[in-house]
C-alpha cells in the first residue's frame, strides 16, 4: 500500500488475484472427511494477502474469498461465518512489523495463531453449533466441535505456516516487487 494508505491498481489486482486464489484452493484442494472437519489451505493466500499489503486488504481478502466461495458451493452465505476469515488477512496485516524483520517459520506461526484460536476453532465452533445444533443439545455439540475443529486446526496451521515461510524463502514476493526483504 502507498503511504497515503490508498490501495493503489497494483495492490488492487494483487488482492483480486489472492481472493481468487483463496477460492480455488477452498474449493477444489480442500479435504471433508467427516461433518465437522474440512482439512484445506485456504488462508494462505488471505494471510499473504494481510502480510503483503497490510490488514485492511487482508480483511477484505478474506471476505471476498468467504462470499464468492460461498456462492459457488451449495451451503450458500451467512456472515456468521465470515469472521474467521477476515481475521486471517488483518491478522497478517497486524503481524507484519515482525515479518517484515524476518519471516521464519514460528514467526509466521505466531501470526496465524489468533485467527486459528479465536476465528476458526473458538468463533466459527460456535457459529456452526448455534447455526446447525438442532437437536437441543447445544453445549454437547459445541464440545464435540471444538475437539475435532482443534485437531483439525493443529495440523493446518502447521501446514500453512510451512507453505507461507516456503514462499517467502524462494523470494518470489520480492521479484514480483511486493515485499522487499
């Protein structure tokens, strides 16, 4: 972003091209094996998006790619669910002062740890209870997704924040003219 903090055409197409890219990979590299847990690399290009261009086109990063993702799959669009990924981007965004100085791997975990904590186990466990726990027994769901959506987070974390510091490392930011460390 500029320093007059406007979003310049440059920095515009990037973040169209990562929420782009947020959708392909919910959509088509992401893994359901059960009703609770869905195994995907989603953030990733939401995260880079916060990192590269700061916390307010990370945000909006992250729900562009939540609403047009919703659109193209059949569960269709509730904003309930739109919180966690908006906090991925701004997450990023708010952590890159420490990027900035070097991106290593629990650098890049430490940013992703309040959007997973917060957003994706805590927030969108009890959305997701409160949205499809019918059946009364509301607490008794909501315990049984935070187990698995805890698990299932442990992994995916580690993985994005692998995919993310692999990124930085091969420099392509850099060549793109993006990020310049």
């Amino acid at each position: 972003m500029s320093k007059n903090s406007r979003m310049t055409t440059k920095t515009l197409a990037y973040c169209a091209l990562l929420a782009a890219l947020g959708v392909v990979m919910a959509r088509l590299f992401g893994l359901m094996p059960n009703e609770f847990s869905r195994f995907s690399i989603e953030a990733v290009p939401t995260v880079i998006a916060g990192i590269l261009f700061g916390p307010v086109a990370g945000g909006l990063v992250g729900f562009t790619a939540d609403l047009v993702g919703c659109l193209f799959s059949g569960y269709g669009y509730n904003p309930l669910f739109c919180i966690p990924p908006i906090l991925y981007g701004v997450c990023g965004g708010l952590f890159r002062p420490m990027l900035v100085k070097k991106v290593t791997f629990l650098r890049v975990l430490l940013t992703l740890l309040p959007a997973v904590v917060f957003g994706s186990i805590l927030w969108q466990s009890f959305a997701l209870t409160y949205v499809y726990a019918n059946d009364g027994a509301f607490w008794h769901n909501l315990m049984l997704r935070l187990g698995t959506r805890s698990i299932q987070f442990a992994i995916t974390i580690v993985v994005d924040a692998v995919i993310i510091r692999l990124l930085f490392k091969s420099k392509i930011f850099r060549h793109m003219g993006v990020w310049h460390n």
